[in-house]
C-alpha cells in the first residue's frame, strides 16, 4: 500500500511541475552517436602519447560504427514508417545495418573466445557476448521480415492509390495503335521488371483470387527460336478481351507501361492470345512484339 502511494505522489508530482518527457530512442541513438565519437578522440589521445595500445583505438573506430548502425535502426526496425514514405534505399540501410552489427559482434565473439582458450579470460566471459550476438541475429531477421512487409504495404498502397484512375481508364477507348488482333499502348516505353512486375502481381491477385498467369518472364527458348530479345519482357497468358485482361490493361495504361495485346496467334508475331509487358522485342519493335 505505501509503495502505491509513492507511486501516486510520484505520478502527482510529474503533473504539478511538468517534468519534460524522457528523450524518444531516436535522440538517445543520436546522443550515443556522439559518446562514442568523444571516446573515440579520448582514447586516440591517449594512443598518440603511447598511454593505450592502438588496439583500443580500433575498438573506440567500431564503437562508433556500431552506435551509427543503431541510430539506423532506431528510425527503420524500431520507428514507426510511413508507408508512403518508405522507399527501396531506406529498407536496404535498415538490413544493411542489421547485417553490420551482426559481424562486428562475431568478431567480438571469436576474440573473446581465443582469450578464454589462452586462459586470460574465464568461460563466463562469453556469455554476455553470446547473447548480444544472438539479439543481433534476430535483428537481422527482423529486419528482413519487415523490409518485405513493407515493400508488400507499399505496393498495395499504391495500388490502392491508383484504383480510382485505373477503372476511368478502362472505361475508356483505346486508340493508340491498332492492327488485326493486335492493339499497341506506347506508354512512356519503360517497364522496370524488378520494380513494376511485384506490384502488378499482388495487385492482379487481390483483384482476381488467383496468380497473375505468366507465360514467359525474360528470355525463353522460345523467343530465342524464333529470333526474339525478350529480356525484360513478360508475357501474360490472358485474353485481352476478358475481365483479366480488360483490367490488366487499365492497370498498365494507368501506369503508362508499354504493352501489346494479340487476341489470337498471328504468324511470326504472337503464337497465342496474351498481353506482352514492356516494349516490343528487338526483332518487332517497329511493329509488334511476340
């Protein structure tokens, strides 16, 4: 009971005369940033006089390293992202510094282990570096699983974003080229494979319940037979002309991503109804793709 109302008083006493907030992880990673940069001058002072050997001058250059690494993930792993502010660059330092921390502990660890092996330092020593390595490897992971997740939110968010324009678009004629079982959409002539092919997919399976068919992604024998770059090309099994396809070529207009639409085999150029991704292959660019 009396610790409940020193508890109370305590919480009392916070209110009446408004005790600033503790500083958020972001600023504590940021105030360790420069404890270990003031260290990292004391302890090269000392090395420069011959007072401490240079050994410890490399560990005060990794403590640092380590702190910066920190600060990373305190904005990245630890913060709260935006999922509209996420992008490629910041999840690849997030994993990066994950990855870092983890290594400079394994070399912790094999030093600490060649001191024990010598008899300078007990078998007790390795415990706390141990369990510090394994924080580190689970961060690691961490850090993997969230950078996926987030590149899911992120391509559904703009999926998302983009509906309202995507079902305008298939309303709409298309009049940009048109030939016998064939209908062209210039768009801005790119199609980044490794940047607009995920998003595409999760879109197409929230839309439709079932993986986006893909016939061909890439070069395949066939397309090298008959005499076709295909690399960075992807090919869809769907008919144009069916709900699939109808919205597969509102999403990509929307997008402005190049693409052909063959609704039957046409010699030479398509061997079936699909919808070919990205400009046309080397062989047809002029007039068609595959």
């Amino acid at each position: 009971m009396r610790q409940f109302v020193a508890l109370f008083l305590s919480f009392g006493a916070l209110a009446i005369f408004g005790q600033t907030p503790p500083d958020s992880p972001e600023t504590i990673a940021n105030k360790q940033i420069e404890l270990a940069n003031q260290e990292l001058q004391r302890v090269n002072d000392l090395v420069q006089t011959g007072a401490l050997p240079r050994v410890r001058l490399e560990q005060a250059q990794q403590n640092v390293e380590d702190a910066k690494d920190e600060a990373i993930l305190e904005r990245t792993l630890y913060g709260d992202l935006q999922v509209d502010k996420v992008n490629d660059q910041m999840l690849d330092d997030m994993i990066a510094a994950a990855q870092r921390r983890l290594e400079r502990q394994q070399i912790k660890l094999e030093e600490a282990k060649k001191l024990v092996a010598g008899g300078i330092a007990p078998q007790s020593s390795l415990t706390p570096v141990q369990e510090e390595l394994a924080i580190r490897q689970t961060n690691l992971n961490l850090a993997h699983s969230r950078a996926s997740l987030m590149g899911e939110m992120a391509a559904l968010a703009k999926y998302e974003k983009a509906a309202a324009e995507i079902h305008d678009v298939t309303s709409a004629a298309f009049s940009d080229a048109f030939a016998p079982g064939m209908e062209h959409y210039e768009g801005n002539g790119l199609f980044r494979e490794s940047k607009d092919l995920k998003p595409l997919a999760l879109a197409f399976a929230q839309k439709f319940d079932h993986p986006l068919p893909i016939s061909a992604e890439g070069e395949t024998g066939l397309h090298r037979a008959l005499g076709f770059d295909h690399r960075g090309r992807v090919d869809v099994a769907v008919s144009p002309n069916a709900p699939e396809g109808v919205w597969l070529r509102g999403y990509l207009k929307a997008r402005k991503i190049p693409y052909y639409a063959f609704t039957r085999a046409i010699p030479g150029k398509a061997t079936a109804a699909h919808i070919h991704i990205g400009p046309g292959s080397t062989r047809l660019h002029s007039t068609a793709a595959d």
